[in-house]
C-alpha cells in the first residue's frame, strides 16, 4: 500500500490548509464585529419582501423601524393584500412610524409573479417605483432580526469602489430543541463558518447591499427578471466584474426557526439545487469538499484498521489521516459555536441546545450536507413559500403552480 503514502500526505496537507482557512475567518470575524460604522451614510432604500408572518414576525419587523440611522427609506412588499404580512404590517406602520428615524415608510403590493422567483418580483416592483435619488440598496428578509447599527455596518463597505456587494448571513436560533431543528442549526453553521476575508464569499440575500450605480451597470434589474435567486445571481454578476463581495460579521443576523424532518430536507435541497442552477462551481465545490472530509474521516478510518490488522508499515501514517480529520473538524466547529456565542449574546441562552448538538454530532451534520447535496443533483423543481418553479437555467424560471 505504498500507493497510499502520497494519498495520506495530500490528504493531511489539504486539511490543515482548509483549518488554517477556517482560522483566519474566525478571527476575521471577532476582529470587526464590534467597529463602529457611523462615517459614511449614504440614501439608502431597505427593502423588505414578506410572505406570511415568519416566527416571531413583529419583532422582527420592528427591527428594521429603529435602524440608526438618519436617512434611509424603509420599503415592505407583498404579492397581495390577502397575504396575512399585510394587515400586521399596516398596523406595525400606524404604531412605529412616528418614533423610527427613517425618512419615509412604504408598503407596496406587486403582484403575482410570473418569470422569476416571487421574491426576486417583490423586490423589482419595489425598485421601480422607489426614486432616482437613492443611492444605495439594501435588503432583507422577514424572518431576521437586526440590531441596532445593523443597516450601517452594512453599507460601510461599499464606500470603497473594489466592494461590489456586501453582505451578512444568517445563524438558525431553534424555537425550539427538536432534532430537526437542531441539525437545520448545525448544517446552515457549517456554511456560516466559510465566510471571511475571502474572494469565495457569497452574498446572501436576506442581509445585502449593493450601490445603486453598480445594480444598474451589471444590469441586475434585467438578469433578476428571469432568474429564482436574488443573492447568487447577485454575486456572479459582482464576481464578473471583477469586484469583490464582502462579508460584514455584524451583519451576521439571527433567524428563529423550528422545523420538521420533511421540511428539513425540502429546504436543504432547495438551497442547493438553486445553488446547482444558478453557481454550478459553487456546488461542485460543496459536493467535493463535503466527499472529501467524510471520506478522510470514515474511509481513512476504515482503512487504519485494515493497515493494524494485515501489519503494514507506516502505521502511524495511516493513523493520523482520521485522526488529524477528527480533530480539524471538532476543532473548527468550536471555533464557530464560540464565534457566534460573541456576535449573538442576546440569543446564546436558547442556543445552548444547538451548541452541544453541533459539538457532538458533528461527524453527523457533514454526512446529512453530504445527503442535501446528492439529492440536489436530481431534478430542477422546488417548492418555495407555496409557490413550485422549474429551474430551467441561471436565467430562465418557470412557475409551476401556486
């Protein structure tokens, strides 16, 4: 088995780079989550689509009225009054707009779409008929919730022309501990995690700014119009230009969320066969690097054992690939539980349960990311907030049925 020395060594060079990687994002992320961001305040529109009422709804809407910040105008859409968004949406406006520092707040009903993804329509309606005179855009999802400086963390970034995009990402806070709700926690922590200093970012879409001039120049508007993601649509037409998407850790948001097994699976392979349509690279990446750590992990394992019992030589060699596998993956998933326990404070006592899940199963979550993704690579058809679309190419969606 002379063959497996060069594989083992590959193997181990591999790894400790992608934990060095992992290290540089984890101390990236404490280095800037706490600078203040107050020197650059451009207009900026918020726009926030909304469907139903998500999890804890109104607080999270009301996290966007106490923005501070002094000029920005605060946009909510739905496709239609009858949506159950709208009337809670209406009343929160009544209560709130006296007492929140944006200069204007608008409630739009776009309408059903028909060429791109509903959200992706909420949001070209909204920018159509916002103004000339905004300078920057800003989005949100509805199922967030911000703090405070989130709205000028976000748009600090992009007083530098090299910064394309810049974005937050979200961290799944269960509402409550079921096992499903736990491994969503785990998974989406994992992905969270590969964010930093790096030209691999990608935007997210529920936590994203872009300038006004650069939306236009890559002709965002046009290629949103046929396409079912706002965020990796987003970040191709970003990365093409030849700029960078920035991650913001203050603009790491937490999402409340409880879900089932089924659901589980639907959400996971919805995001990554948008993800196989949309940034083909970006998913052949998942898919290798997730082969790649379980293989080097339970296949290294496997063969250790048949390397003790058949007496080869170079046992220690055949030992260290898991063995050194086993401890770069624990290690980076108590770099991330100990990142988010200092961006999240506020929410880290009902995180506690997803923390010990993560830290234990570990091994696990890879295995069920690994599951997500070969179940994406199958079909072109999703189910999203009700609504099924066929994804046909990067440009091109058709809706199903609603």
């Amino acid at each position: 088995m002379d063959w497996y020395y060069y594989i083992a060594l590959t193997a181990i060079i591999a790894q400790l780079i992608f934990l060095y990687q992992m290290c540089r994002n984890y101390y990236y992320v404490l280095a800037r989550y706490k600078r203040e961001r107050s020197s650059y305040r451009p207009r900026t529109a918020l726009l926030v689509p909304c469907s139903g009422r998500d999890l804890d709804f109104q607080k999270n809407i009301t996290s966007f009225f106490k923005q501070d910040y002094e000029n920005y105008l605060l946009c909510f859409i739905v496709a239609d009054k009858a949506d159950p968004a709208y009337s809670e949406l209406c009343r929160l406006k009544e209560q709130l707009s006296q007492s929140t520092k944006a200069n204007d707040v608008r409630l739009f009903v776009a309408g059903g779409a028909k060429h791109c993804s509903q959200k992706i329509h909420n949001l070209l309606y909204c920018y159509q008929n916002i103004g000339e005179d905004i300078e920057v855009l800003a989005f949100a999802d509805s199922d967030i919730s911000v703090r405070s400086d989130w709205l000028a963390q976000l748009v600090y970034p992009l007083r530098k022309m090299k910064c394309g995009a810049a974005s937050g990402y979200r961290w799944f806070v269960p509402g409550k501990n079921n096992p499903a709700s736990l491994a969503l926690s785990a998974v989406n922590a994992k992905i969270a995690q590969l964010l930093g200093d790096t030209h691999f970012n990608q935007a997210w879409g529920g936590s994203m700014a872009i300038r006004t001039e650069t939306f236009r120049r890559l002709g965002l508007d046009k290629i949103w119009a046929k396409s079912i993601s706002d965020d990796l649509s987003l970040s191709c037409a970003v990365k093409k230009a030849g700029m960078k998407v920035v991650f913001v850790p203050a603009c790491l948001v937490a999402s409340y969320e409880s879900t089932t097994w089924l659901k589980l699976f639907e959400f996971g392979r919805r995001q990554f066969l948008i993800t196989r349509v949309n940034a083909p690279r970006t998913w052949w990446f998942g898919l290798c690097s997730g082969l790649f750590s379980i293989l080097g992990l339970w296949a290294a394992a496997a063969i250790a054992v048949y390397a003790a019992m058949t007496g080869q030589k170079h046992l220690a060699l055949y030992v260290a690939v898991p063995a050194l596998f086993f401890i770069s993956q624990l290690t980076r998933t108590i770099l991330r539980q100990r990142m988010i326990s200092k961006l999240l404070k506020e929410h880290w006592h009902k995180m506690k349960a997803a923390c010990a899940a993560d830290v234990i199963f570990f091994w696990l979550w890879s295995l069920l990311m690994l599951f997500f993704i070969i179940s994406s690579a199958f079909g072109r058809t999703i189910r999203w907030r009700g609504i099924r679309y066929k994804l046909l190419s990067p440009t091109k969606t058709i809706v199903v049925s609603r």
